[in-house]
C-alpha cells in the first residue's frame, strides 16, 4: 500500500510539473509576440524611414528649421549642389523660422524600398496647396539592434528669384536685399536673379513692396527635392513713385523755361526761326506731360510723352526789318530713364525724342 501511495504522489508531481511548464511556455511564448509585437511599434512608430520623414515634416511644421536643417541628410555642400546641375553659391537665407510657411495635414501614404533606398510618400497642405511629395531615405547606422535613417536625397530645393524693378524683395514675409544674398555682393546686378536654398515641401510667397515699386505677390511651391524652382517677378510703379516722379520733371520743365534763349540748353524744346530776334525770347510750359512709368529691367524708364512749351519773342524780318511780336505754342515729346541705386535714391535723366 504504501508503495502504491508513492508511486500515484510521484504521478500528480510529474503532471503538476508538466501542467506548469506548459503554463510557462505559453506565457513565455506570450512575452516573446509582446515583446516582438513592442519592437514593431517602436520601430514604426521611431526608427522605421516613414517615421524619419514624419519626424522632418513635423520640425517644418512646427517651425523648428534650425532643427530640420541639422536632420541627418539635409544640409547640402557646394560639390552636391554642383553634382545636381544647381547653383554652388545658392543662400541659405530662407533656411530660417521666419521664412517658414504653415505646413500641416502631414500624413504618411506610401513607403517602398528598391535596394538600400527607401521612398516614403508624404502628403500635406501647405498653406492653401495640398500635393505629395517622395522622399529618397537610407540607413544611417543602428541604436542597439534599431536603424537609424537619412535623406539619401536632400529635401532642400534651390528657388531661383528674379525680381525686377526693385533690389529688395519679401519671402513670406521675410525681408531680403539682392546684395545680401548675391555672390557677389555690393557689386550685384539688379537684373539677375538671387539662388536661395528652400525647405521642401513648403510654399513660397515672394512680394515687392516698397515706396518705389510693389506687387500683389506669386505663391511658389516647393515640392520636390534637390530641384530647381523658379519664380519671376515684375514689380510695379507705386503711385507715389509717379506723383514724385511727376513732380520732378515738371520742376525741370520750369526750370528749362527761365532760360532766355531759343534753344533752352540741356532741354527737351527749342524754336528755330530764319530771321533775328529783337530781344531774349520768354518761355513757358503750357501743358506739363502726364508722367507714366514702364519697367526697364532693374530700373525705369519714362515713355515717349508729349507736352507743350509757349514762347513769346519779337523777330525781326531780315527782308524789310519789320519787328513782329511772335507767342507761339511749341510741341515736343519727352522720353526718359530712372535708375535706382542700392541705398534707393532715384536718379532722372530727361531727353527729347521729339522737338520742333
């Protein structure tokens, strides 16, 4: 009997031991999918290339460029940007928060890997537009058995800005001088267009709006990494510029009628006779031009614009030596330049392309 007892306690052990170790095992194997289960999730939700991408457009969209600038990928050099066919000296102005436009609804859509690169599809609004854009990503190295990523293609792009008609211009609101941003500094064309290194995705509102000349302003967008974007813009004269301008001229005009000579030196008018004249001839400006100003690439121009000129003079016949007092209108047709230095002083130069 009492081995039978013995052997039956022996028995229960075994399968209570087995019962446990299966209990066991399905916890174990329970951990294990946890465990597993916590690793997918940490790598999607940090280290997986989508939410690399996720992590750059969330800097942009919360207006932390300095920080998005420093994301491994980003920052590009003079070789890179000659590589891609892009301006080498292009700025780095607008790589700044307060060039930054808003940027939201950002929301991974598309993620495929062809050999060591990574494309994630990402779209968004930016300002109004709504567009997609891909990104180029690879791996960068590990944090313990976790990957960490880069842009194998930077997501700047190059916004290539000819404004004319005006040496400062706005970003987003964001100020900027041609000389600032130019190679070549103090000594930069007005006319040729500026290279600035832009975030992308992102929109771009470039503006004029100064005492001389403005513009309602062109929206660029920015959607495609490493290319080129380019914007042109024509500002226009303001009504200011054109009372001051008219101003100016009309003191001249009355300034070139004190002359007391026919032919008015340096002026757009003048009177021929045959004969002689008694007495210095007295000039006045009947009808001043009405000013209008057209573009002239970086500068302005004053289009042909008639006016009329009076002069009072006695002339004396050389055929019977009769004197006849002579008041007479006399047409003509002004044209003229106005070029703007880079402190904005407006410099005028009047001529004549029509005198009687």
């Amino acid at each position: 009997m009492q081995q039978g007892a013995a052997a039956g306690g022996r028995r229960r052990s075994r399968s209570r031991l087995a019962t446990d170790l299966a209990v066991l095992g399905v916890i174990g194997a329970l951990l294990i999918a946890a465990f597993v289960a916590a690793g997918a999730t940490l790598y999607r939700e940090f280290y997986s290339p989508a939410a690399f991408v996720e992590r750059y457009l969330g800097l942009l969209a919360d207006g932390h460029a300095a920080e998005a600038l420093a994301t491994p990928g980003v920052s590009v050099d003079i070789e890179a940007l000659e590589a891609a066919g892009l301006p080498p000296t292009a700025s780095q102005a607008l790589l700044r928060r307060d060039a930054l436009a808003a940027l939201g609804g950002v929301e991974i859509v598309g993620e495929e890997t062809d050999r060591s690169v990574t494309r994630v599809t990402a779209a968004y609004r930016a300002g109004q537009f709504e567009g997609t854009t891909t990104f180029e990503v690879e791996r960068d190295g590990s944090v313990g058995p976790l990957p960490t990523w880069r842009f194998a293609t930077s997501p700047l792009a190059v916004m290539q800005v000819a404004v004319q008609g005006s040496m400062t211009f706005d970003v987003n609101g964001f100020s900027l001088d041609k000389r600032q941003v130019s190679p070549d500094g103090a000594e930069a064309d007005p006319s040729a267009p500026v290279s600035l290194l832009v975030f992308s995705p992102g929109i771009y509102s470039v503006s004029v709006d100064t005492a001389i000349s403005s513009t309602p302003g062109v929206a660029v967008v920015s959607d495609s990494p490493f290319s080129s974007v380019p914007v042109s813009l024509q500002a226009q004269p303001t009504e200011e510029f054109v009372s001051v301008v008219q101003d100016r001229v009309e003191e001249f005009l009355t300034g070139c009628a004190t002359q007391e000579v026919l032919q008015p030196t340096g002026c757009p008018f003048g009177y021929r006779v045959q004969d002689r004249i008694v007495s210095p001839p007295t000039w006045s400006i009947a009808q001043q031009p009405a000013i209008r100003l057209e573009p002239d690439g970086a500068n302005w121009m004053i289009p042909p614009t008639p006016a009329v000129a009076r002069i009072a003079v006695d002339i004396r016949s050389l055929f019977d030596g009769r004197v006849e007092s002579t008041e007479e209108d006399v047409p003509f047709t002004l044209a003229g330049s106005i070029t703007v230095d880079p402190e904005g002083r407006a410099s005028i130069s009047i001529t004549s392309s029509e005198t009687q």
